[in-house]
C-alpha cells in the first residue's frame, strides 16, 4: 500500500498488521457473532446489508474491544481499564472486559442515551457521566485519568488493534481470506464486492475493512459516510490535514460525533476512501425506512450509510454488490417508537 503525506509528524503513525489481523479474528470468533448478510431489494437488487445491528451488544465495537483486551491480557497488562465512549464502544469493552475477567471505567457525555448506558451497566462496567456535551472533551477527562490514577486507556478508533478488531473483522467475514475461508464472492457466488459504505467517526471502522480488503487483494470502493453535523474525516480530507477535534454538535448520529485522529485519516487517506457527509433530515428518513420498510432497528449513527446509498447508489458504476455496514441498533425506544 502506498501512503500519502498527511498533515503533522508521520513517526507515529499505526498501520494494521497480518498479524493484528489473523489474531483480531482468532478472538472474535470465540466470542462474538458472524452477523448476517442480507439483500436489499427494497433498495436495489445489487445492494446488501451487514447486520451489525445483532451482534452482541447491539453494535460492531464489541469486536475491537475484544481484540484490544485479549491482547492487553497477553501481555499481562495491569490496571483498571479505561475508556471513553459515546456509548457502543464503552457497551463493547464491557462485554469483554467481563469476558476476559477484567474491571473497565467507562466515560460518557451527559447526553448518552439511556440505551447504552443501560447496556454498560448491566454487563458491569462502572460509569463516568461527564458534564461535559461532546465525545472529544469527553476522552479528554478520561486521559486525564489515566494520567492521573494509572490504568490503560483503551480508544474507540486510534488503535491498529481495535481497528483491526472492528473492521478487520467484519472484513475478513465479507472477503475471506487467501487461505480459503468463505467471504461474500464463495458463500453467495457473486464474485468480487463492487463497495463497501460504511459510516465514519474517528475512522477506525473503515481503517479496518481497508486493511482486510488489500489483505485479500480485492478492489472494493470504500464509501466513508460522516454526520454533516460533525463531519470530522469528510473535513481532514477537504482541508488536507487531521481535524482532531470538533466542537460538541446535535446530531441523531452521536456515535460519529468527533474528530479523527492522524493515523486514521493516513490510512483513510491511502486506502482511497471516498468521503461523503448526510444531513439529519436524511438520517431520521433511514431511520423510518430501517423500521418500517427492513423491518430492523437501526441507530442514528448505523443508518448514515443507509441514507447516502438511498439516494446516491447511482455514483457507484457498475453491477457489482455494494454491502451497506449497519453498525448498530441502540437507540432509545422513545425515539425510536416516534419514527
């Protein structure tokens, strides 16, 4: 692969190895579910749906969290682990912290839906609600401890392992693997996949399905989708250097809420990943379309891929499958029950 210049120093860097690769799916494998692959013909006949929405915890980010945890477990990593959240990650390191036998702190923004906080606590995570609004001032108080207490922080996106967790992962389960394992061309007989769109916040998702996607050699589209509300990649991309951080902003899609951070939006970058933004009027119309139409409950932040290629399937050529990632279904019943 071939890395563009991004913005600031490059020494720091995190790319995704083979190993972090073939380890992440070790693990998740143990724990987590192989989500369903679906048509779409409500949509269009070449589109298809991955059912992040039923894996455990109702979110893809259990997986990263299990990959980052049994890795900090080989190691013999001590301390509490740290972390913060919008919610379907901190939800996720929960999962796997209970899993692996490990203690997790989790800090949310004030305005966490009831859903994900109820979700971390029932799997025993102990819970910091912030005052403060947004994701990013959120990480920063939960850095802070860690600096201040010891513990190791554990981030929802900057992290080769999670990501590798993430959508290395949920890639490897749609292309396979060289060795043989079943992806979407053997188990559905429709050859090479046409696009991936996928919804971005910190960039760790997509980081994720580029690695798995050049392990196997495919030439797969990668369709990054961001809230217009808070469209930290589409503005790294537009402006040529990492937006680290966004002001707090309202939006039904709070787990994209945020900014990037300078691997993700290198490796974003190399990978070709093409940046797009969603309105919230398109955001809540997915929504309705995902209940009433797909029959299946789909987050403010899941259903951003759904709302571009709704409108927008025309600007991806060709016949070939286009897999719509839906990465979670936790949103709180009163707003759901209102769409």
């Amino acid at each position: 692969m071939v890395y563009r210049e991004a913005a600031g120093p490059s020494e720091n860097i995190w790319r995704i190895t083979e190993g972090e690769l073939l380890e992440a799916r070790r693990v998740v494998d143990a724990h987590a579910l192989r989500t369903p692959l679906v048509p779409a013909p409500s949509i269009d006949p070449r589109v298809w749906l991955k059912l992040e929405t039923r894996q455990h915890t109702g979110s893809f980010k259990v997986r990263g969290a299990l990959a980052k945890l049994a890795s900090l477990a080989r190691a013999e990593r001590s301390g509490p682990i740290v972390t913060a959240s919008a919610g379907n990650h901190g939800h996720g390191v929960a999962f796997a912290a209970g899993k692996l036998g490990m203690e997790v702190k989790v800090f949310v923004p004030k305005n966490t839906p009831r859903v994900k906080l109820e979700g971390m606590r029932s799997r025993g995570a102990e819970v910091v609600v912030t005052e403060e609004a947004g994701y990013d001032a959120t990480e920063a108080l939960a850095r802070e401890e860690v600096e201040r207490e010891g513990g190791v922080f554990v981030s929802p996106y900057d992290d080769s392992t999670v990501a590798a967790g993430n959508g290395g992962t949920v890639g490897q389960e749609l292309f396979g693997l060289p060795a043989g394992a079943e992806g979407l061309g053997s188990t559905l007989g429709m050859g090479e996949v046409g696009a991936l769109v996928v919804p971005v916040g910190g960039g760790g998702l997509v980081c994720g399905l580029a690695a798995a996607r050049d392990h196997v050699g495919s030439g797969a589209k990668l369709v990054g989708i961001n809230c217009e509300a808070s469209p930290g990649m589409a503005r790294s991309f537009a402006e040529g250097r990492t937006i680290t951080e966004l002001p707090h902003a309202e939006t039904l899609a709070e787990g994209l809420e945020g900014g990037v951070s300078p691997s993700t939006y290198t490796n974003a970058m190399a990978a070709g990943v093409e940046m797009h933004t969603v309105g919230e009027d398109a955001i809540a119309e997915a929504m309705r379309f995902a209940k009433h139409t797909l029959g299946e409950r789909v987050e403010g932040s899941a259903a951003v891929g759904l709302a571009w290629v709704r409108a927008n399937l025309g600007e991806i050529p060709g016949t070939a499958p286009v897999v719509v990632i839906l990465t979670g279904a936790n949103v709180d019943d009163a707003r759901w029950d209102a769409l």
